[in-house]
C-alpha cells in the first residue's frame, strides 16, 4: 500500500495536466462578481447562483493581470456605463489554471459587455413585469396632477449640483411665482441610497396633506450611479405613493425603472423646475382666458338687457296712458264691489254679535244655577265626613287612655306585682346588690324596706 502513495506535488502536477489538458484554450464562463479588490492586480471572486433559491451554487478564484486590467476595466465601462464592481454579473474569458501551490484559479483574459447590457435590462424587464403583476405600475401616473403644484417636497442630497440648479430655475422664475420647496434628504447613489430615499419618501408621507406633489432630482454621473433607481423596492415605493412623483435623475441615455413608474420622468433637474413653472403659466393663461371670455360674456349680456329694457321703454311710452286710464276704471269698480261687500259683511257681523250675546247671557246664567247647587252638595258632604273622622279620632283616643290605664304601673302592682329599688333606681339584676344594701319593695299599698344578708 505505501508503495503505491504518491507525494502531494506529484498529485498537484497530475491535477494540473489534468486541468490544462480538459483546457488547453481560453473558454467563455458567465458568472457574479461577489468580490473585487485591485492591488495592482485586480483579485475576484465569481460564483454562480441558483435563481429560483439565489443560494450560490459554485464559487471560483479568478484574476486580473494589471496590463490586461488597465485594457478591460475602461473598455468595459465605457461600453455599459456601469463600474466593474462586485454585484454585477459578466461573461468573461478565462484560462483555467492549476497551481501546485495555490490550487485552481481563472485568468481573465477578455470580457463581453454586451452580456451584462443584455443581463441588467433583463432583470429590469423581469422587475417591470412584477410591478405590472401586482396592479402597482401605473398607479402613480393615475393620480391627478394639481393645478397649481405650489408645495414642493424634493428628495435629493442638498450639496448636488443638481439640487442646486433646481431650486435657482424654480425660485428665479421670470413670471415671480412663488412656491414653498422643503428638501427631505437622502444619498442619491451607492449602496445606501435606496434606503435613504425611501426613508425620505416615508417622512414625506407623514405630511401628505402639505404637499401638492414630490421631486426626485440629482445631478449627472456614471449610468453605475444609477442603480438604485431600478431597485424592485423603491420602485414599489415609488409606485404607490400617494402624491405625484416626478423625478431629474439627470441620464439622457437611460430610463430606470423609478422614472417607468413616476407620475412624470424629466431628463434633468431643472427641466422639472420648468415643467413646475409651465404648469403655474398655463393656469394663469387658463384665468386670464377664463376672464376674457366671462367679462366679453358679461358685455354681451350688458348690451342685450340694456336693448330688452329700451324695447320696454318706448312699449310702456305708448300704452301706459291708456293702461293707466283702464286701471283706474278698475280701481273704481273694485271699490264699489268691495264697498258693498264690507256692508254685507259688517251687517253679518253685527247680527252674529248680538246672537252671540244672547247664547253668552243664557250660558252663564245656567252655569250659575249648577255652580250653586254644586257648592250646597259640597258642604253637605264636607260636614259629613267631618263628623265621622271627629267620631273616629274621639274612639282612637278613648282606646288608647284605656290602654294606658292597663298598663299603669299602679295597675301592674294591683295585680300583685312589685317594683324593688335601691339607692333611687329600679333594680333589674338581683347579681348587683351586696350585703348590707338597703332596699325598699313598692307594693300595691305600701312599702318594705329590708337589708341584704
């Protein structure tokens, strides 16, 4: 057995023929960059990820030698518009390599940036398709966008150029309109940046009532600054929120998914500020027009009431005579009529006062009679029952002296009891008195005195 046993170089050597002879040319390998750091060389990590789990499947060292680094690195960014940097994911041609003392490791030697072009926009696509799933992708640019958008909340970094630019545009406008701007701020790139955003967008939502509409701006950069922007997340946030968004993320080339959901997406920061002022003079054009035609309205109407009033006019000039003439003859008809209707109604009155009278005469004077007779029944009743409640007091009374007299001390000793006192007091408990204490028994007739023994 121990003759057959090979040392570890040799089976190193053996691996690396193996390898090298499996791979004798440079081959194409689509893979994540979860690591990179350049110390004069560019040193990665690639590993390869489950989608439906993202758990990572494979996992390989790889690197960069600094010529060919110093070639890739700004061909590729120049073509993508993205960093290298760990996160993104690339087709890159490697020679697969074995060293005795280092293990396996991939020499980059070319990479393809159309794939990652290809790789990103799919995973954009995928994003977008999710957020029309779920019914969130056009809610925001459902909203009504206010007539007059005077206060503004903006999400951006106060020191971006871009924040800058904005407010001078919006604030320097040439028709004077004023409008109330509050900065909620956040990182507009880098990996905190959507975190930041959406914290400001819930701080927002705090003060909904205050504000007419929301701006996202930030200056220009890399199209790698704008990754954030097509994070699922802050979409989702941007999409649902309950104002208007309208984003100046300031990339003329690329739309992100942020922009795809915003109520409005502009190229710049001050081409919001524009839009926001366009919107103030097409309401003010709206009033003013508006006005002209309510005050040609009005003239309109001036001119033909002042001719219906003059057709009155030169009407009445010529019939009033004669209309007042016939009026008057009515007036004197009317009243007669009603000269004689009030006679008939007075004589009516008259006579129904005086039969009235006569009803009233006879009505009190019966009244009377019934009254007497009432009060006569009344104090024949009253005597009565006077008499019997006198008849029963006076028996009570005679009941309850009989009663007392029964209970009469002299009675009670009359029926042979008797009263023993001692010292002025009735006594009550024979165990109180002591020898020697004198004591004196009331009888019926007379009294003993006697001495305790």
């Amino acid at each position: 057995m121990a003759n057959n046993s090979i040392s570890l170089l040799e089976l190193n050597q053996k691996i690396k023929q193996g390898i090298e002879g499996l791979f004798p040319f440079p081959v194409w390998v689509v893979a994540e960059i979860s690591e990179l750091n350049v110390r004069n060389h560019c040193y990665l990590e690639l590993v390869e990820r489950d989608e439906s789990t993202d758990r990572i499947v494979a996992k390989s060292r790889a690197m960069i030698w600094s010529y060919t680094y110093n070639l890739l690195k700004p061909y590729f960014e120049t073509s993508t518009g993205y960093e290298l940097s760990a996160g993104l994911k690339v087709m890159v041609q490697v020679e697969v390599q074995h060293s005795e003392l280092y293990g396996l490791s991939l020499s980059i030697k070319d990479i393809d940036p159309n794939y990652t072009l290809g790789d990103m926009q799919r995973r954009k696509q995928q994003i977008i398709q999710q957020l029309k799933d779920e019914g969130i992708l056009e809610m925001n640019k459902s909203l009504e966008f206010p007539l007059v958008p005077k206060n503004i909340a903006v999400v951006s970094s106060e020191k971006a150029a871009g924040y800058q630019d904005f407010i001078e545009q919006l604030t320097s406008n040439d028709s004077g309109f004023k409008f109330h701007i509050q900065l909620f701020p956040a990182m507009m790139q880098g990996e905190q940046a959507r975190f930041t955003i959406m914290q400001a967008l819930e701080n927002i939502y705090c003060y909904e009532e205050v504000f007419d509409v929301v701006v996202i701006i930030r200056g220009g950069g890399a199209v790698s600054d704008l990754s954030c922007f097509d994070d699922y997340e802050l979409a989702a946030h941007v999409a649902q929120f309950p104002l208007p968004i309208l984003t100046g993320i300031g990339h003329d080339k690329d739309v992100s998914i942020v922009d795809e959901v915003a109520h409005l997406a502009l190229k710049t920061p001050t081409a919001v500020a524009a839009y926001l002022v366009n919107s103030f003079e097409s309401r003010e054009l709206e009033i003013f027009s508006m006005i002209e035609s309510f005050a040609v309205a009005i003239n309109n109407h001036l001119d033909e009431q002042q001719d219906l009033i003059s057709g009155y006019y030169n009407s009445l000039k010529y019939t009033l005579p004669s209309l007042l003439k016939e009026t008057k003859q009515e007036l004197a008809t009317i009243a007669k009529d009603l000269n004689y209707i009030l006679q008939d109604k007075l004589s009516f009155a008259i006579n129904r006062q005086e039969h009235l009278k006569q009803k009233l005469q006879y009505a009190l004077k019966h009244q009377k009679v019934k009254e007497c007779e009432q009060i006569a029944y009344l104090e024949r009743k009253l005597v009565h029952r006077t008499q019997q409640y006198l008849t029963k007091k006076e028996d009570d009374i005679n009941h309850k002296m009989q009663l007392m007299e029964l209970v009469s001390p002299q009675k009670i000793l009359e029926r042979g009891y008797s009263i023993t006192i001692f010292d002025g007091k009735v006594v009550k408990d024979a165990t109180k008195l002591t020898k020697d204490d004198e004591i004196t028994t009331q009888l019926a007739k007379g009294k003993i005195k006697a001495t305790i023994k």
